[in-house]
C-alpha cells in the first residue's frame, strides 16, 4: 500500500505523520512504525502518529513508538499533529480537541503571518505514584515530597527518584551535571528494573535557576530522544513541587527549549513549543510486515 506522510518535528522529536481521513489504516501500524523509524531502512523517526477520526474530539492521534510499541500520549507529537491537521483542513481553527488515549487535550495553535508555527496543549492534571497509588498533585504539598522519592540504583550509583504519571509513566531525577554521567547505560538500566514492567521514561533533571532547568529523556520503546513533552511537564513539575523553580519555567533539551507552565486555577501544565514540518513524501508499506518479522 502507498502511504502518503509528512515528517515533523517538534524540538527535536520527530514522528511520520499520516492523514488518515483521506487514507485507509496501515494494515499493521506497530510494524510499520518499527520499520519506517529505522535510520537506515526507513525514514527515519521517534515512531508513526496516525491523524484519525474521533467520535468525541476533532480528531484522534494515535502514537507508535520506534519499536513498534503503543503510546498513550505526547507531548511534542500532539502540536505537530495539531498543525498537521489544520494544515489538512482536518481542522478550520486554531483551537481544537485532540483524543488521546490518556484522554482529550485542547491544544492552541500559534500563527506567525499566516504560518502555523507551534502551540500551547493543555496537558491537564498531573498525578505522582504514592504507594503504588496515583494521587493528584493537587493534594500534594512540597512537604510530601520527600516521603514520595524512591531509591533507585543507575550504573551503580543511588538515586532518589519521584514517580510522576502525565498520562504516561515517567521517573524523575535530580543530578549536579548532565554532561558527567552514562546516560546510555542509566536507560538500559531503567528498563531492567522490575517495577516498571510495562516501561517508564527516565529524565534526569539538572537545575540551572528558578526560571530554567535542562533535562535528558530516555523513552519508552525509543530509548534517548531529542525532546518529550511529557517528560518536560514532568521534570518541571518535580523542581516546582522541590521549591527549586517557579510556576514558569524553560526546559532545556537536547532538541529545543520547551516552556512549561503550571496554572494555579486547576493545577493542570501548560506545554508550549514550536511545531515544524521536515518533509513530504510516499512509501510502500507492503513489505513492512515482513522486514518487522525479520529484525524483531
């Protein structure tokens, strides 16, 4: 089958695009994103988001991740799908509903002479693991937060981690140098710890003063990325809940720099970012199936 996309990127995080109110599903999504998102097989990307028809929301986005793997959410993905589907006539405003399967999303589209340039989503209620429960942060005090952190053990040095849900799992961890540490060998290592079964994304999390913080991502089923969304949000919510940065703050990441914010009427964040298209094109998927079969 002929699959038209467009690739985009926001701060780095790059996923293939495919419209599919004007063509039908890849017949076997999770194989195509594994294959598609190959440097050298494919085109090269994060993973596939599908731009689909939603019964409660303008549309729905649906996210694979690089190896094939199911995502519920992301942050980065849903402004480059927001513009993908104003740019496709999906949408006819700059104001829309997205359906997640973490739930639906309003996302602002942001015009610069005409041109779709980035957005803000509203990311909605944060939630932190609390013996093995998920509390809203809401009724969360910077008090509580040392009781909140776990033990965890990277490359063989002791962390203190915090457990922050932004609709995907994500474990956050405060450290002196970004630059000063095996980030490979920390992911790996994430993705052996047996509390986390079904995956996390890791951030590590470098203060730099009240207004800026600069983080490094490691991805479920992507391993290290440019950019998470979510992954921000989470990282700023656990230096706001610290009292080490205020209620704005600019995240720093390999990728970009990302702002996030947290609105004291409700307590949801507030992600804003640029959105950019990278390229066009066509691919065949027909033997998608069969190259996933041979390298998984």
């Amino acid at each position: 089958m002929k699959l038209n996309f467009t690739k985009m990127q926001g701060a780095g995080n790059d996923y293939i695009y495919v419209d599919c109110f004007q063509q039908p599903l890849p017949q076997d999504p999770a194989a195509v994103s594994s294959v598609l998102s190959q440097k050298c097989y494919g085109i090269g990307s994060d993973g596939l988001i599908l731009v689909r028809p939603s019964d409660c929301a303008d549309f729905m986005m649906d996210i694979y991740n690089a190896d094939g793997s199911r995502a519920k959410m992301c942050g980065n993905g849903i402004r480059c799908a927001a513009k993908f589907a104003f740019e496709h006539g999906i949408i006819h405003q700059c104001s829309c509903n997205v359906e997640t399967l973490s739930g639906i999303k309003q996302v602002q589209l942001k015009q610069n002479d005409g041109t779709i340039t980035g957005a803000t989503v509203d990311m909605g209620m944060p939630q932190i693991r609390e013996n093995g429960h998920l509390t809203a942060v809401e009724k969360i005090s910077s008090s509580d937060l040392n009781s909140l952190q776990e033990s965890i053990t990277l490359a063989q040095q002791n962390f203190q981690m915090i457990e922050i849900s932004m609709g995907n799992p994500h474990a956050v961890i405060f450290v002196n140098d970004l630059k000063q540490l095996d980030f490979q060998q920390y992911g790996h290592d994430v993705e052996q710890d047996q509390r986390f079964i079904d995956g996390v994304n890791l951030e590590l999390v470098q203060v730099k003063d009240r207004s800026h913080i600069a983080v490094r991502v490691w991805e479920r089923g992507s391993q290290e990325t440019n950019a998470c969304g979510t992954g921000a949000c989470a990282a700023a919510l656990a230096a706001m809940l610290d009292d080490q940065c205020d209620q704005q703050v600019a995240v720093t990441m390999n990728g970009g720099v990302l702002i996030v914010e947290r609105r004291m009427t409700d307590g949801h964040l507030l992600l804003s970012g640029e959105a950019r298209n990278v390229f066009t094109g066509t691919v065949d998927t027909d033997d998608c199936a069969q190259h996933h079969n041979l390298v998984s």
